[in-house]
C-alpha cells in the first residue's frame, strides 16, 4: 500500500471531478481507500455496462443519499451518459467522479464534458514522495506503477503491461486499424524519449504517413501514455527552437520497449532516464498540488539548452553527474542572460548542495525533491 499525494476527498468537497490516469495508475485502490461513503459503476463490469447503457436514469434513481458520492468508473466507455450527469449536477447538485483511462473518446464523440461544472485531475506513476525508502536506480530500471516497482517480477509484469496496453486499450477501443504498425510506432517514439519530434524522420523510420504518425502521437496522449514538452520561444538574445520533445509517463515502460540491459550509474542511460524522472516528478508535482504552471524546455539555434522550465519562475538543468562543472552550466548561463526567470537550478548526483559566483543553484538530487514536494520550489 502506498500513501497517494492526491487526496479525492478533499477535491470533492464542493466539485466533481474526472480523474483521469493510464492503466494501473491505480485509480481503483485509491477510491477503495480513499472514499468511504459512494456508489461505484464499474463500467467494465458486463452488467452495469449493459444496465447504464439502456437506462442512465438508473443512477438518479438509485442516488437516495444527496450527499453520497458517485462514482462512474472507466466513464469513457458510455461518453452519453455525461448528459445525465450533467442533468444531476445541476438540477440535484450531486458529486461525481468521473474516471477514465482515457481521454480520446470523450473529445472525439464531442461528448459533454459538464461546461466546467467538474474539474480534471490526473493520476500518475507512484511519485518520490509516495514511496518509503526510495531507491533510485530501482526506480529508473522499473518505474513507478504500483504493480510493478520493487517488483522481482518487473520485467515480465512490463512486457504484460505493454500488450494489455495494445490489445485493450488500442485494439478494443478501435483508436486504429493497423496495430502492428502502431506496435512498432511505439518500439521507435520509446527510443525518441526525451528528444525533439520530427514528424517526417519519424514517419520514415516507421513506414507511415506524416498525418498517420501524427494520429498515433495523439492517440498517445489522449490516453494518457504520452505528453509533450513544449519548446520555450521567448528568448530574444538567442533565437530558439520551437519543436516540442515527447515523453512516455513512464521510465519503466520506455525500459521495456526499448529492450534495454540494466541501467547502471555513470551510464548515459542512466543520464537519460534520471531527466525523465525529474520532469516527471515535476510534472506530477505540478497536477497534484493543483499550481497549473506551463513546464517547457529551452534550446536555442546554436545549440544552447536547459532541460526543464517551470513557468517563467525556474530554469532547471538535469544531470547525472557527482560533480557539477563549468561544462554543466552553459544553458543555464546562456538562458540566464536573458533575464527572464527567478531562479536557476542544476538538479545532480552532486553530495551537497551550493551556488555558484552566478547565482546558479547546484542541488542534490533527493534534498530538490524534498524541496519540491514541501511545496518550497514553486
């Protein structure tokens, strides 16, 4: 069991909400723990389907307790039945939560999303703060669906996790005709982690269109499996890149597409998959603690880069190094002449913390996650 950062309760107090997270986020067990007083419909329950689906006038009838939550599980599998909601929510002011693992369906079917009368939060990957006695290189070789860290049995619960992935979520929905070149779609934006699209390179490595590799990027983050980071363009002494990077939501799925050995410190494996587990630690800090700040990146035409920028307040530079030098710095130092953010920031393997003559902060890897999920950063 671990302790989630996201706190339904207190979310629900006044607004329903959708809360949405890919497969075995474990959306379930947190309601089970979370939500003592609701009516659950599983709609991947045969039978509750079926009953919805002739009659959504079933959960008016059935909600006798206004102050009860109700819970609509999988909510994407009836996208109509938001009308009912909807309905309920104004005329009976009753509390949903909506969940879902995916988005696609729901924007795709123009369904009623309730005209802002519930919110959106996401469930992610087990986070730093969630897990006692954290370890890292544990973390970066299995990543963090509850399943599946610290589990003996990792590698294979990931190849399961991945073709769960294709044949129910992918396959089932019909989100595309041709799986098996959707199947090597994935094999190739996994070993794209982290690095700028280009649609027509990627398109020729796969063997597919321009307008079909951009329909599997979507079909990617409309179920929540990737998000992009956008280039930062406001940067006026050195022009920048506007290409955005793509993101797996997480490290032990892009390990396992990827077929990778074991990833070991020092590495430059190491060094890339311990980027992605600070963007994604920001990432779920950012949605968690509800700040709605923009992250980007920034990278000028010469070359210039800082991996991760947290609104307009903090640059931060990822490294997976034990000592910080000047080689380290020159995004940062380049960025910083621009003048545009508050704070600077290298997060390394580095044993204590320090600031250079610039004002640049070095910060341990473990002290900047501590700092971040205190709330002390942003």
């Amino acid at each position: 069991m671990y302790q989630r950062m996201i706190n339904l309760e207190s979310l629900l107090k006044k607004k329903s909400f959708f809360l949405f997270g890919p497969r075995s986020t474990g959306k379930t067990t947190l309601i089970e723990n979370q939500l003592n007083n609701c009516t659950i419909y599983d709609l991947l329950d045969a039978e509750v389907y079926r009953r919805l689906l002739k009659r959504p006038k079933l959960i008016d009838e059935e909600a006798q307790d206004p102050n009860k939550i109700i819970v609509i599980d999988e909510v994407q599998k009836i996208p109509s039945i938001l009308d009912e909601v909807h309905r309920l929510v104004q005329k009976r002011n009753l509390r949903f939560l909506l969940t879902g693992s995916s988005a696609r369906k729901l924007k795709r079917g123009a369904a009623n999303l309730l005209a802002g009368r519930a919110w959106r939060a996401d469930l992610f990957p087990l986070s730093f703060s969630e897990v006692p006695d954290f370890n890292l290189l544990g973390y970066l070789n299995t990543g963090g669906l509850p399943q599946i860290y610290n589990n003996p049995e990792a590698e294979g619960e990931l190849e399961s996790y991945v073709g769960t992935y294709l044949k129910e979520e992918i396959q089932a929905e019909a989100l595309t005709r041709n799986i098996e070149a959707f199947a090597e779609f994935l094999d190739a934006i996994a070993l794209s982690n982290g690095k700028e699209i280009n649609y027509e390179s990627l398109a020729s490595d796969c063997q597919v269109s321009t307008s079909t590799l951009k329909n599997y990027i979507q079909v990617l983050e409309d179920t929540l499996i990737g998000f992009r980071l956008p280039g930062f363009r406001k940067t006026k002494i050195r022009k920048a890149i506007s290409r955005s990077k793509h993101y797996l939501f997480d490290i032990g799925v892009v390990h396992n597409l990827c077929q990778r050995s074991e990833i070991k410190p020092k590495s430059e494996l190491f060094g890339e998959a311990f980027e992605h587990f600070i963007i994604l630690e920001t990432r779920a800090y950012n949605s968690y603690k509800r700040r709605n700040h923009k992250l980007s990146y920034w990278r000028s035409t010469s070359q210039m880069e800082v991996d991760l920028l947290i609104g307009q307040k903090i640059a931060i530079e990822i490294k997976g190094s034990s000592l910080i030098s000047e080689k380290h710095l020159k995004g940062l130092r380049a960025l910083k002449e621009e003048g545009l953010f508050q704070r600077y920031i290298v997060v390394s393997l580095d044993p204590n913390e320090r600031k250079t003559k610039e004002h640049i902060e070095v910060i341990p890897w473990k002290l900047f996650l501590e700092y971040l999920w205190q709330g002390k950063l942003f």
